[in-house]
C-alpha cells in the first residue's frame, strides 16, 4: 500500500501562490483567510487569527462591518462603475462634501478622490507644482510615501523599497527629521529639538534653495518609519518656514487618519492647518479609495482633465466610505482609539519590565510601536530578534507587522472597534512571543 499524504486546502493554495504569484509581494502570514469580522480572521482550516495589522492600517472600522458592507451591496445593486469623468454619480459628490467638511482645517475646501495612497500623493505634488510654478518637494528621513516612482523617490527606506528601481524622479529632497529615540546623553529634549529645527533650516541652505520648492510633504506620525512621532514644536516650526517661503505644506494622513490617533485626523493634535492633506488605507474599510482634500486655490490650479483617472472615485468605494465615517462618528471610534492604545502601553511597559531587549515604548492614540534593542543601555537596533517575535506570532494566531528604518519595531495598529476580549487574546500571543525569544 502506498502512503499518501492529504494536501490541505491551506498547502495547495501556498503552492499555487508560488507559482503563479510574484514573489516580489511581500506575506506577513502565509495561512488563507476565509472570512473575518471585527479583529478575528478565520483561515481555510477553521483556525483563528487576532488581527493586530488591519491590513497595515486599513480597517479601522474592522473586518465586515455591518454598515460597511450593506452599503456596498446597496451601491452594487444599482452599478459599479460608470466614471465620474464620462458621467457625474452622486456618492463621489456626497463623499468630497463630507471630507471637506470634516478637514480640520478653516479655509475653503475642496476635494479630488483617487484610488491609492501613492497616487493621492503624486497628485497632491502636481497640484502643488501647478498652483506655485515650482519643481522641488522635500520629504523627511525615514519618511515612506508609496512605491510608485515618484513616492519611491520620496520615500526613505532603500530595501526593499527602492533598490535597483531607479533612476527616480528628479528635485527629490529628503530633509532631516528629530527622532527623540536618538537623542545624546548630556543635551536637553529642549536643545535637541532646537537642533533639529536650525538642521531643517540648513537645509534650505545647504540642499535646496526655498523659492526652488513647490511642497514639503509629512507624516503627522511616520508610518513605515517605525511610528516617530515629530515634536510638535518641530511642526509648527516647518509649516511656519513653508508659509514664509510660499511652500505648500502637505500632511500625509493615509496611515494617521480617521480616527487612528486619537483624533480624526493626526495632524489636529499638533494645532496646525495644512494647505493638503492624502488620505487614503481606512478611508473606505478596505475598498481601494483615496483623496486629497485641502486649500480650494490649490486643489483648482490643475485644468480640467489634469486630474483623476479611469477608476478614481469608484462609487462602490464611495458608498462604503461616507457609511465609514458615519461609523466612526456613531461608535465613537476616535476616543475608543486612545483606550486601545493605553491598553497597548500598559501590556508594552509590562513586558519593558520583563526584558532588557524593549526599548523605546511611543504612541499617538492607537498608533502604537516599541523598539526592539540589543539592550536598553546600547539602544542598538536588534532586527533579528524583531523578526522573531513577529514570528511566533503570525505562527501561532496573531497577525502582526514589523517597521523602522532599521526593521527593529513592532508596530501595533489593531481594529479600533476589536473588543476586549480579541484584545486579551491577542495579548497572550504577543507575550509569548516577547518569551520565546528571551
């Protein structure tokens, strides 16, 4: 008799993936979802996931939410895509109204939708190319800003973003960017964010010439970078250059926004107006949606045609999205992200406590990270051992992503609607995994 072995739906998926799918995407978990609700994905075995990733920020209304998809199906039922370019549909005209509205910000607004986080980036740099007849934009170290060339080129990280990928676009600037973390012995947080401050300064000088910029794009709380939260004098010193200097300032919220940190929008906490701001990941729970919202001015410098695309603005998309906001509003999601968050902080301190390789703890509502070192004295990067963690982690029920410049933080950015009990669960895993690499 010959042995056989039964090949699981799971291992012939793996298998198909394999062969006919890139390589060159990335998986976190290599296990097949077959439904999900809330935080809990269930694969094609029946087992169970705690999601603590929401796809990378995506799913800040959570998996399946009622609301959500009744009104795709809702949407579905009347049709899917005429384009917005050959015929107007109500649900993009109804979401850029709402953006506008809930932009924290007092000036005129107005509004384009696109349908990635890069292409809502590259789109804010031709408006602002457009309204101020200038080429150069500036980003910050460590920054991420898609993967497009030109958000390549804006983009920090060289592996796996941008090796071997180029040429990229020219007057791509990268401007320094405080990271507290990193501050000497011996110089007071004071002194060193004045530093960082006389640094962007320098810049303009040693780099590029202002009246050669036509933007300075931030993260409000760097995302692939490991979640560095700039000090908010820093901020207010950058936009207060950009509007001496006529440069737009754009607030890059595809990962911050809608409820994440605590606020609608990130940049809110640091009582500044941006001229535009990218939004983009849980705009629409899921369905690939973006936009740039920001000064009326600069949003109509670009001509008719100049702007949009086949698919910007999917109506499914638009459906889903105007029902996320009215989610996030009715459920109270945005100070729901700041319990979730110290509930995070306080389990993060706990393990700080337990071992000598937690380094730096830091948060923004439920954006949360810790760093994970060789030891607290040295502070020096231990990519290996965050590898790790995430690891036994995705090995064992709890989808959860990695980040930094340098690959040693573990980056938490759960659902804002999970309950505490997926939470407790979750928690046990990620103890686990803080053990198993001890």
């Amino acid at each position: 008799m010959t042995n056989t072995t039964k090949i699981t739906k799971t291992k012939e998926l793996q298998d198909k993936r394999a062969k006919y799918v890139t390589r060159a995407v990335g998986n976190g978990n290599l296990n097949i979802a077959k439904t999900a609700q809330g935080a809990t994905i269930t694969d094609v075995e029946g087992r169970e996931w705690i999601d603590f990733a929401a796809a990378i920020g995506t799913l800040n209304v959570g998996h399946s939410h009622p609301r959500i998809t009744e009104a795709v199906k809702n949407q579905v039922d009347n049709f899917l895509h005429p384009g917005f370019n050959v015929i107007m549909y109500e649900s993009y005209i109804e979401l850029a109204e709402k953006i506008c509205e809930i932009a924290p910000v007092n000036y005129e607004t107005s509004a384009v939708l696109l349908n990635t986080g890069a292409e809502a980036v590259e789109n804010a740099v031709k408006i602002a190319r457009k309204y101020t007849g200038r080429k150069g934009v500036v980003s910050f170290t460590r920054g991420f800003h898609g993967r497009t060339n030109l958000t390549m080129g804006m983009t920090s990280k060289v592996k796996p973003y941008k090796l071997g990928f180029g040429p990229f676009t020219p007057e791509l600037y990268q401007a320094p960017f405080p990271y507290m973390y990193e501050k000497p012995e011996g110089i007071t947080e004071e002194d060193f964010i004045d530093q960082g401050i006389a640094d962007f300064k320098h810049f303009f000088v040693s780099t590029v010439a202002p009246e050669d910029v036509a933007c300075v794009i931030i993260e409000p709380v760097q995302g692939e970078g490991g979640f560095i939260i700039p000090p908010k004098k820093f901020i207010k010193a950058v936009e207060q250059f950009c509007k001496e200097n006529g440069i737009v300032f754009i607030a890059d919220e595809i990962q911050t926004g809608f409820g994440r940190t605590g606020s609608m929008f990130a940049i809110e906490q640091f009582d500044i107006e941006p001229d535009l701001i990218t939004l983009s990941k849980s705009l629409a729970a899921g369905l690939p949606l973006s936009a740039v919202v920001g000064r009326t001015e600069m949003i109509n410098a670009p001509n008719p045609g100049e702007l949009g695309g086949t698919y910007s603005g999917s109506p499914v998309a638009c459906a889903a999205a105007l029902e996320v906001i009215n989610v996030i509003e009715d459920e109270n999601l945005v100070e729901k992200a700041e319990k979730i968050g110290a509930k995070i902080e306080t389990v993060l301190n706990e393990l700080s406590d337990q071992y000598n390789f937690v380094g730096d703890i830091r948060r923004l509502g439920a954006m949360v990270a810790v760093e994970i070192v060789e030891s607290k004295e040295s502070k020096a990067p231990d990519a290996a051992k965050t590898s790790a963690i995430a690891k036994y982690a995705n090995d064992n029920g709890l989808l959860l992503l990695t980040a930094g410049i340098k690959s040693n933080v573990i980056r938490f950015l759960t659902p804002l609607v999970i309950t505490n009990e997926e939470l407790e669960k979750g928690f046990a895993i990620l103890k686990e995994s803080f053990k198993s690499v001890n």
